[in-house]
C-alpha cells in the first residue's frame, strides 16, 4: 500500500481514537440533564455532541500546536537582544524541555484511548494485509501529535538558523527535535501504558497503588515543569546561565549529560567554540547516546503499536471472586468516593492527586529562605497554593465524562455533585495552611494573626470552587473560541474569589497597621463570598 | 412477596399528547399510553421510530416539546428525584463509570439510592451470581463486553427494587442464560405489581413477554393492545407478531420490494 493511500486511510481510526479520550475526559459534553439553557438541547443530539467532540479535538491540538511553536521559539526571543554566544545552549535546552512536556502532555491525554485496541476494530475486518493494518495503525497514532511534531520541529529550526547562519547546527537541531518529539512520544505511550495495565489488573495492590501514584506525580512534575518554564523563562534563563556556562562545577557536569541541555551545549558549541574541548566532547557523546535512546524508544512505539492494533497488548484481569459484598456509604460520602476512584484511574485528571506535595513544595519554597514570616509572604504563599487548588474542580467535573449519563438517571440533585467536587477541592488545599502552620512553629511571625490568613482562605477556596463549577454547569458555548473564553472565565472568577479577601486584608492592614482589623476585615469577605456562593447552591 | 406500589387502579406511567422536536426532525408525534401496575407494556417498533425518546422522556432524561408525562403520580421535569427514586433505568447502550469496576460502581449506586448495607449485599451478591459476573466484579467496566456491561447496568437498576422499570432493549448482548434470567425477572416484577416499559424491535421478545404492546411507527402510535387485540387489529390472518406488525405499518410490500432487489443484486454479483 502506498504511503499516501495509508495517510488517508489512518483517518477513521484517528478520529476514533480522539472521540473516545474526550468523550471520556470531557464532562462539558454530558452535562445537559444538571445545566440549563441550550447545553440540555446540545446533550439531546448524540450526532450534534460527536460533532462537538471532533471539533473540540481538532480546536486542542491546533491550539497545543500553536503553543508548542510559540514555546519553541520564546526561548531564543532572549539572544536577539543579548549574545549568543552565551545564550544559545540555554535557549536550545530551554526550547526543547518546554516543547518536551508540553508534547508529552498532550500525548498522554489523547493516548489513553489507544492502549485499547477498539480504535482498530473497524479496520480488522477489512480485507488488509498485517503489514498495511499495522501502517495505518501507526499512522493514525502519528496523526495524534502531527501538528504539535511540525510546529515544535519548524519552530526551533528555523530559530537556530536565523540566529547561527549554520547548516549544519540546522541539521543538527533537526536531529535533536525530532528526537525531542520521539522520545516525548514514547513517555507519553508508556504512561499511560502502564497506567492502564496497572488498572486492567484490578489496581489494588499495595504495589500497583504506589506505581500509580509515582506516576502522577511525574504527570503533576511535568505539568507544573512545563508551566513554571514557560511563564518565568527571565528567572530561569540566567539561573540556567549561570550552572551550564561553569564547567568546573559538579552540577554542571551533571547538565552536560542530561537531555537536552547536552543537545543545547554540543550544537552551540559547533556554531561558536568557546566552552572547554572536554566539556564540548561529554555533552556531544551524551547527545549522540540520546539519538541512540531515541531510536530505541522509536522502535519501542513502533512494536508497541503493532501489539496494540492486533489487540495483544493489555488483557483484562479475570479471577473468579468469591467476596461480593459491597460498602455502602451515605450519597455525599458515596459521590465523593466516585469522583476520587475515577479521577485517580485517568491520566488526564490523576494530577491532582500530586497537588499536595506540588503545593507544599511551593509554599515552603515561598518561604524557606526567610527569616520571619510577615504578612505579605503568608498572602502570596497562600495565594499561590489556592491557586494550584483551583484547577481540582474543573479536572474533577471533566473527569465525569460519559459516565454522567448515568447519574443523571439517579435520584440525585446537582447540589450534592457540586458539594462533592468542593470537599474535594477543600481537601486539596489544606496542605497549604499545614505547611504554614508547620513553617510557623521554626519561623517567629511578624503577628501571630497571620497564620490565620490560609485558614480564612479555606472559605475562599470552597467559594471559588462552587462558582468555577456554577458556571461551568451554566456555559454551554457555541463555539470552540468561546467555550475558551468561557473556560477562562471559570478560572478567573475562582482567581477573584481567592484574590479579594487577600487584597481586604492588605487594604485594611496599609490603612489601619492593625494585623487584628485586617483579618477580621478578610473574615467578613470571605464569609460574604460563602453566603453568595451558598445561596447560588441553593437557588440552582 | 407483593409490595404495595401505588392502587392497582391508577397508572404508574402515563402520557398525554407527547411531542418531541430535534431540530427539523420530529421523533415523536403525539403519543399518548398508560401503563398500569403489573403490566409489561412492550414499545415495538423499528430503529428511529421514537421508542428510546419516548423511555427518555419518562425517566427525565430529556424534555418534551409539548404534552406531558406523569411517572407515579409525578412530572419528571418537575419532580426529578422522586421520579427517579421510583424507576430503575437501563439504557440502550449502557453508559457506565468506565474506569471503575463493577464493585466499585455498585457501591456508588447504592450509597446514592440510600440503600441499607445488608440489602445491598444480599441484592448485590444474589444478581451477581445469576448474571455470572463473579469473574470480573473486580475488572474495569470499560474493558468488559457489552453483555457484561449489560449486566451491570441491570443489576444497578434492580437495586433499589423500583415500582418501574424502563428498559430499553434490554436484551441486547446478552447470552441465552442471562436473556432468560431478565425476562422471568421482569415476569416477576410485574407478578409484585411493578409496572415495566420495554422497548424492543425483536418480535418474538415483545410477544414473548409483554402484557400489552403499543406498536410506534415514525413517533406514532400505529395500534396499541395485547397480542390478540393486535392481531385483530390487523388486517388477513397473521400468526405472529412480525407479520402483525408489517401489516400495521404498511412495511410488508416494502421488504418484498426490497428483498427482490438485493436478491437480484447478489444473483448478479455471484454470476459476476
């Protein structure tokens, strides 16, 4: 079969594999029985949601495309200005780590269909050599991060060749994107490979559980990696500058061998040789020894690929179980245990079970290198932390997915779906005053009021969520630029609820110099927020 | 056991007049049927002919356009949850939690349907047992068949032992052991008072297990009574449902036509 003929046939199974990831992921598309307005209309039409759905996919990955380009490219906007002498090396690896993740994300969301082997069946029973279903299979998978691949892989060649004039560091970044990519694929596959594995085999074992977990926490790693790359790369660029450009330091011997950074040290190395023979030679070899690891991993995807498409790759776990009995639990208890089972068992949505240990590391970060605790790093501590949290309930109400179809046939107001989803957030956030708490009992604070501030903030965050999830109940967006406009809407209307009590506190405190009336002052906002948030519950 | 449900006089489902409009396409035209207690009232009909609309609109799962639906003495737009407190619901492809496991889910619907711990057990282990799913009570719902999430589906919505059952082809997927077990099951709820509506397009189930049998074509009611009503309704001698219900709908010239014409096609394609 000609190559050509395989493209266009890999589309069917492709479309099928990025409908079930969002039907599953996406708890937007079944909320018509709880929502109002034109979302019960949209959920009626099976067709007119399966048409949503595809749009919707094709929207994510243009979308992820153009901010993969974007990010492949921000990095070097820093050597226009400055020279790049110094800066390439960091630009390259900073390029490639961000583009790294932000593929590996995607991937892992759309791959959780794939390691089943239902995308393929309607090509099984077509009259197809084992060779020509296997090169469609993949294909269709190739399909699932194309744009993103192009994007990221145009992106940083074209920027090294504007800025060296070389062609052979643009081989050479050819090379090492297309590697990037190769190797952010096969993580992505393995992923959630083994996540699913892990779940067809029951799960519950004290092992697989911490398997699991381990996971997720290399998914909230890579997610809050990629965010904290991408929003502060000023910070990071002179840090980075400062560990790569000394090689007589340890830990810089260390980011010689470790993609990409040894990617972004050989190519600029080429183009301008100034660093060391030695240290130019290490993060070569490193490079090349990547490009045989990519090669690997490619293969790797290749095979794993072909056994998924034939069906062999994960078998349902069977064992006759004598023990039937089950727990019940009271509704809200009930809800809240569905909504941490199903969240904990999706790639897409599992982060948020590594949210704790992401915001105690972030508060104690904010806080380690001071000697007291004032009120102003308590704020921003807590702010930050809250805002980790706000994610939770959108992850949470997505993560419903088709599901929701059913608990709309059961006894069950939208009341006790939005209280679950808030404990959950509630829970989430609590690590935040812990850790302060705990940071106050080493740390001498500038008033003891302060340590009060996550605690009211606990009332801001269950506001917050009840509100991000109101209107996510309420929206039901036309098109897909307005359902993101809408999804930035939740988020900043949980941002405000968190922010306003914060900036109480400080009005308060710049025009009283009272810890006391400041605090009370935010126990009022905070207290107003919950009336209105309550009182949305109980008009809904 | 018999359990009091509602007086054996009132209807335990009834609608009025029901409309349903997607867009330029009318699913349902006008319906209007009662279901008493201990009757297992059959919705026959072919694909797209408005059956699954119609068990929607009953379970409160979609809005009419215009005429009214009454589920145990209450509108299912008004009054959710009691109507769905009273009615055990499966769905033609059944939806499910897919990443949990049987148990799992189970346990979910139980905690939500206030369902006391030993009954739930006793229920669970019982239906579990006669449907064979002890070998994946443990594995994903996901990465089950489509009988065995079927199966799940069903004993989800036998739980609560609700006074209605809306099954909506029921049957599909199921094995011979399992396709038996409901039927008896639904028998049986009816023999207690329950009331069931099942939609189906397989004749022989319909008139199999169905106390009255309310035939929809093209979100219409064609005709409507037992299995002798129907077959006096219709017009020549028909023995079974299948022939009663082609004449009713005006169907049969059209599967004559239509089975001459892929007879021609496959004698030419094998001659070919």
């Amino acid at each position: 079969m000609k190559l050509a003929e395989a493209w266009r046939l890999s589309r069917p199974p492709y479309k099928e594999i990025v409908y079930k990831s969002l039907a599953e992921e996406r708890g937007r598309m079944w909320w018509g029985g709880f929502g109002r307005g034109p979302c019960i209309e949209e959920a009626q039409s099976e067709l007119r949601v399966t048409k949503k759905v595809l749009r919707i996919a094709k929207f994510d990955k243009l979308i992820v495309a153009v901010f993969n380009v974007v990010a492949s490219v921000l990095p070097f906007t820093m050597l226009v200005t400055g020279s790049p002498l110094h800066g390439l090396p960091i630009s390259i690896s900073l390029s490639l780590a961000i583009t790294f993740g932000l593929t590996t994300l995607y991937a892992i969301q759309t791959f959780s269909s794939f390691v089943g082997p239902e995308s393929s069946t309607l090509l099984a029973t077509l009259p197809l050599s084992k060779a020509d279903f296997s090169l469609i299979t993949l294909l269709s998978f190739v399909r699932s991060v194309d744009y993103l691949a192009i994007g990221a892989i145009l992106g940083q060649v074209v920027a090294v060749a504007y800025l060296t004039v070389s062609p052979l560091a643009m081989v050479l970044m050819l090379t090492v994107s297309l590697m990037n990519v190769v190797l952010a694929v096969a993580i992505a596959l393995w992923f959630v490979r083994i996540f699913y594995k892990n779940l067809s085999h029951g799960g519950k074992s004290g092992g697989a559980r911490i398997l699991r977990f381990a996971f997720i926490l290399m998914w909230g790693a890579l997610l809050f990696g990629v965010g904290f790359l991408f929003s502060v790369p000023w910070l990071v660029f002179p840090l980075l500058e400062r560990m790569l450009l000394n090689p007589n330091q340890i830990s810089s011997l260390f980011f010689y061998l470790l993609h990409p950074f040894s990617s972004g040290i050989a190519i600029a190395t080429l183009v301008y040789p100034a660093t060391g023979f030695s240290s130019a030679l290490m993060a070569s070899l490193a490079m090349v020894g990547h490009i045989t690891l990519a090669g690997v991993a490619g293969k790797w995807v290749l095979a794993t690929v072909k056994r998924t498409s034939q069906g062999s790759e994960i078998e349902v776990a069977r064992k006759s179980t004598i023990d039937l009995s089950i727990k019940t639990y009271n509704p809200l208890r009930g809800y809240v245990m569905k909504d941490l089972r199903v969240s904990s068992r999706s790639p897409g949505t599992a982060f948020f079970f590594a949210l704790p240990i992401v915001e105690t590391i972030i508060v104690s970060l904010l806080m380690v290198n001071l000697e007291t605790l004032g009120a102003s790093a308590v704020l921003v501590a807590t702010f930050m932390g809250g805002i980790c949290t706000l994610l939770t309930p959108l992850a949470l109400l997505n993560g419903e997915g088709r599901g929701l179809e059913y608990t709309k046939t059961l006894p069950l107001h939208a009341t006790r779906i939005i209280a679950s989803k808030t404990l959950i957030t509630i829970a989430a956030y609590m690590p935040v005053p812990l850790a302060l708490l705990s940071m106050a009992l080493v740390k001498p604070l500038t008033s003891p009021v302060i340590i009060f501030i996550p605690y009211f903030i606990i009332l801001a965050v269950a506001s917050a969520s009840v509100f991000e999830i109101k209107l996510f109940l309420g929206s039901a967006a036309k098109g897909e630029i307005a359902a993101l406009v809408q999804d930035l809407e939740k988020l900043i209307v949980g941002v405000l609820a968190l922010l306003i009590p914060e900036v109480a506190y400080a009005a308060m405190y710049l025009m009283s110099v009272d810890h006391i009336l400041a605090i009370l002052t935010m126990g009022i906002v905070t207290f107003s927020e919950l009336a209105v948030a309550l009182h949305l519950l109980k008009r809904g | 056991m018999r359990r009091a449900f509602l007086p054996m006089s009132t209807p335990l489902v009834e609608a009025y007049a029901l409309m349903k409009q997607f867009g330029s396409i009318q699913a349902l035209a006008g319906l209007d049927f009662r279901v008493m207690p201990g009757e297992i009232y059959g919705l026959l009909g072919p694909n797209g002919a408005g059956k699954t609309t119609t068990i929607k609109i009953i379970a409160g799962l979609l809005d009419a356009t215009s005429g009214w639906v009454k589920v145990g003495g209450f509108d299912p737009m008004m009054h959710p949850i009691e109507v769905k407190s009273r009615i055990g619901y499966v769905a033609e492809n059944p939806i499910l939690y897919e990443s949990l496991s049987a148990r799992e889910f189970l346990e979910f619907v139980a905690s939500i349907r206030k369902i006391e711990q030993d009954e739930a057990n006793h229920i669970a282990t019982q239906l579990a047992n006669a449907f064979d799913m002890t070998q994946y009570f443990d594995s994903p719902i996901g990465a089950l068949s489509l009988g065995m999430k079927q199966k799940v589906a069903l004993v989800a919505s036998l739980f609560h032992r609700p006074p209605i059952l809306l099954l909506d082809e029921p049957l599909n997927g199921l094995d011979a052991k399992s396709s038996r077990i409901v039927k008896d099951l639904v028998s049986l709820h009816a023999q207690n008072g329950g009331a069931v509506i099942f939609s189906t397009h397989v004749m022989e189930v319909a008139e199999y297990i169905c106390t009255r049998i309310c035939i929809i074509h093209q979100g219409k009611m064609i005709a409507e009574g037992t299995f002798d009503e129907l077959k006096s309704k219709a017009e020549g001698e028909h023995e079974t449902l299948e022939e009663i219900f082609l004449s009713l709908t005006n169907e049969r010239g059209k599967v004559v036509d239509m089975t001459g014409l892929l007879g021609e096609a496959f004698c030419r394609n094998e001659a070919g």
